[in-house]
C-alpha cells in the first residue's frame, strides 16, 4: 500500500476531519486561497521534471505537450485563479423592488464544505488539479482521486500534496474502483467527476442518496465538419493534431470527420501530409508520439481498426502499447467505430452532401462534448451551431478550447453536465447565497394581515 493510500474504512474519518477543519472557517479567507493558489504553482513548478517523467511513463507524453496541457498551464491556471480571486468573491449588488426598500440585495459566493475530484487518466494532472483551483478559490477543501489507469501520475500528486498543500484541508487517496465507491458512499458536500457516462451514472446515483450537487465531464463523439469552402490545409493540419495529440486519448479530440463530398479527395490527401509532416512515415519513431494507456485500452482499440478501410496507418505492437495514427474511410455508421467514444488514435473521415444532413447527423445521436466546423463561410458554421447542441465547439479549430482560462468549459447532456475553468469554476464551487439587506426605520403596516376585501366583493 502507498504511504498516502488511506485505507477505505477511514473515509468517513477523512471526510470528518476536513469538514471540521471547513467548519473552523480557516479556509475562507481570502488569504488562505491565496496562499494554496500560490503553493498549488510552486508544487508543479518545483517538481515539474517529475510531471514530465510520470506522463511519460504513464503516456509516453512529450515534453512540449505536457507542458502545454498537464504542467506549466496548471500552474498558469492557478496563478490566473489567484490574480482574479478578489474580483471573483466579489457580491454582486443590486436593487430591490419598491416594497422591500429601503433595502439592498447582495449575492454572496460561499463555499460549499468539503468536495470530491474523482479524475481520469488522459490529462491526469490538468483533469484533478484544474477543479481543485475552483475548489480552493471558492473556499474548499477537498479529496482528490486520481485515476488508478495512470499510476506514475497519481503517485507524484500523493508523494507532492503534503509537502505544499494545507495537509487539513486536502488530501490525496490512491486507489481503483473499490476505493472510488467507498469514497462515493460518503457524504460529500459536492463531487466532480471526469471520465465516461457509464460512470457518471453511478457517481450521480451516489450523490443523489445525499443530494450532492455534481459537475459531470463526459465524453462522446465529438464531430468534426469540413465544409467546402474551409481552409483545407489548415483544417488537415487542426484537425490531425487534434485527433493524434496524446495518441487520440483526448475527451475533446476529433472523434469523427464529415468532410463535404466535393472536397472530400484533397482533404484526405491534405491530412494524409499532415500526419507525415507530424510523426514522419514511421510514427513509432517519433518521440513526439504517443501510447495507449495500457494493454486493455490498446486491445480495445486494435478491435475497432477492422471498422473501415484503412486510407492511412493501421500498424499496431501491443508490446509497445503503440497504434499508428490512423485514418478510416468508407466506414459504415453501423460499424463498431461509429458506436462508441473512440479515444485513441483512429479517424473516421465519413462523406456529407449538405449542411442539413449535418444538421440531422448531430441531432440524431446523444449531445457531444465539443463540435468542430471548418468553413470559411461563417453563416455555415452559425447555421450549424445554431441547430445543434454541444457542450463546446470550435470554428476553424479543435480540441484545445479547454485551454482558455476563461472558457467555460464542459458538457450537455450525455457528455456531462456543469462548466469549470476560471470563474466558472469558482461559481462551480460555490453557492450564489442571495441575501437580502433591510433598514428598519420604516415598517409600513400594507404588507401585513388583515388586508382589505376585494374590491366589488
Ligand atoms: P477512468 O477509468 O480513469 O475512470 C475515471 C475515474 O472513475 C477513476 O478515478 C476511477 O477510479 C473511477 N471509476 C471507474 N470505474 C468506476 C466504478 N465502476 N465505480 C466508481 N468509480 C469508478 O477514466 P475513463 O472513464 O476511462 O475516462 C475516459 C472517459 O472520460 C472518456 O469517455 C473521455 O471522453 C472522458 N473524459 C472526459 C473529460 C471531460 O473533461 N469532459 C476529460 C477526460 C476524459
């Protein structure tokens, strides 16, 4: 067992002792967020050559794109979180009808107690420490479980967590999902969760018996749309990072192309480029390439490559974890590929012949997380967005939205429900209290009983 693996029978004391030191109030103040913020950056600055190692062990990220996601950006994320938190904790202040003056009413962001951050592996730093900056900068304490799938990751952050982080107030559990559902059988005063609907379903379960409010980030099929008058070079060169970036292991990723008919050929070719230009004629060479997680994942998706006819790619070495980027063309919707979340390095690049079969295609399947239109005719892109439902989308780009600090950030239906990132993540955690303020000079009897009988009775 790791030192830091509480054992489950413990949970309920883990939870006590948090929500008694939440009670004492020592989190609230605007200068413990500060200071956690602040030692939040310096735990990943510190020791960012240990995020690095661990992702590559756990991932084989490079260095570059863990950075860009995992590492420095936290850190970015959660100075951004100190920078603004005066302005976030802010009441909001307006007026009061006629009859309640005098009087003012005052919104107040409280925070909510003790939470949960149950996270998955792909991102697995970005995916528990970018909620926690909303929990700490809403006043919290919180638990955070990372995902067993990436061990090497989960370890750093319960090696790190008691070096710099308020050790009252935060903690790290390891373990898989006997650990996960003992934690969720607690009473929490909120919980977030990152990964699949399947899950999802159950943590909502868990945190219903409590009426636990939750943030839920899902996935789903995030489709792509490259319309005849897009950039076609640009769009190859987006859309390829965005579906290969962490080997396809992204929750936003391309999952799926639907390419206008004209356009569909050179496209193709354009893409083709692309991935040849990125990772070179042999990808497993490239150290900017990435692995499936683990054996099962791989296996998984090796089972989905017989979905289509291979344009490009298609080799595999479960020894090396490794599946070449791979693009899919003549794929049937009724093929495994097109049933479920890919998350991992295969494209389907499917053929449309209008903006209303679009349309159609989004509305008839479960509301994805992100929706990418690549047009240079805008009014095709807002009539898309304008008939269809995600919980994000992109114009002209893909899958790196979350990156926006002040994007909210998350899904709609199947793909999740609550948004995060920035402020959105502060309002996540807490509680708009409303209050209402009144004077006491004036107390006018006509809103008190008796009234007076209706006029013409
Ligand atoms: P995972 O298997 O790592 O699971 C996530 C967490 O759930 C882990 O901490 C795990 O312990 C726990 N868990 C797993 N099974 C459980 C069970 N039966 N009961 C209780 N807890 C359980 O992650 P995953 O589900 O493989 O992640 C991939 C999915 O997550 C994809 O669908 C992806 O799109 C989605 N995702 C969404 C986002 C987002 O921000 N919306 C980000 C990343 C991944």
């Amino acid at each position: 067992m790791n030192v830091q693996q509480v054992p489950s029978t413990d949970f309920g004391k883990l939870v006590a002792r948090h929500r008694a030191y939440f009670l004492t109030g020592k989190t609230r103040p605007v200068d413990w967020r500060e200071a956690q913020l602040t030692a939040l950056a310096a735990m990943i600055t510190d020791n960012a050559k240990d995020f690095h190692a661990a992702l590559w062990t756990d991932l084989r990220r490079n260095w570059i794109e863990a950075d860009l996601i995992d590492v420095a950006t936290v850190a970015h994320e959660a100075d951004y979180a100190r920078q603004q938190l005066k302005t976030w904790m802010r009441p909001v202040v307006t007026n009061v009808p006629q009859m309640m003056q005098p009087g003012e009413v005052r919104v107040r962001f409280d925070p909510l107690g003790v939470g949960l951050i149950i996270g998955a592996w792909n991102y697995p730093f970005f995916l528990t420490l970018s909620p926690l900056i909303g929990a700490i900068a809403g006043g919290n304490a919180a638990v955070i479980k990372p995902s067993e799938i990436a061990p090497a990751c989960a370890d750093v952050l319960a090696k790190l967590f008691p070096r710099y982080m308020d050790k009252d107030a935060f903690s790290v559990v390891l373990g898989a999902v006997p650990e996960t559902t003992a934690l969720l059988e607690q009473k929490w005063d909120h919980i977030f969760y990152t990964g699949g609907p399947a899950v999802g379903k159950i943590v909502m379960a868990a945190a219903a018996k409590h009426l636990t409010p939750v943030v839920l980030e899902l996935g789903g099929k995030c489709p792509t749309i490259v319309h005849s008058s897009a950039n076609l070079a640009v769009a190859a060169n987006r859309i390829a990072q965005g579906r290969w970036l962490n080997a396809g292991q992204t929750c936003t990723g391309v999952d799926h192309v639907l390419v206008f008919k004209d356009v569909k050929e050179q496209f193709l070719s354009l893409l083709k480029d692309s991935v040849i230009q990125f990772y070179g004629k042999d990808p497993s060479r490239s150290p900017d390439y990435g692995r499936m997680v683990s054996e099962r994942h791989h296996a998984r998706i090796v089972g989905l490559l017989k979905s289509g006819e291979v344009f490009l790619g298609g080799q595999h070495d479960s020894k090396d974890r490794y599946i070449a980027p791979t693009i899919l063309v003549n794929t049937p919707l009724d093929s495994p590929v097109m049933q479920e979340e890919i998350f991992g390095p295969i494209l389907p690049v499917l053929e449309v012949g209008s903006v209303e079969e679009v349309i159609n295609y989004v509305n008839a399947r479960p509301k994805p997380l992100g929706l990418y239109v690549f047009a240079e005719d805008l009014e095709v892109a807002e009539r898309i967005l304008g008939a269809t439902e995600s919980g994000d989308a992109g114009i002209n780009d893909c899958t790196i939205h979350p990156l926006v600090p002040e994007l909210p950030f998350g899904g709609v239906g199947n793909s999740g429900m609550g948004k995060y990132h920035g402020e959105w993540g502060f309002r996540a955690y807490t509680n708009a209290r409303g209050v209402l303020y009144r004077g006491t000079a004036e107390d006018p009897g006509v809103r008190y009983p008796p009234y007076p009988s209706k006029p013409g009775t």
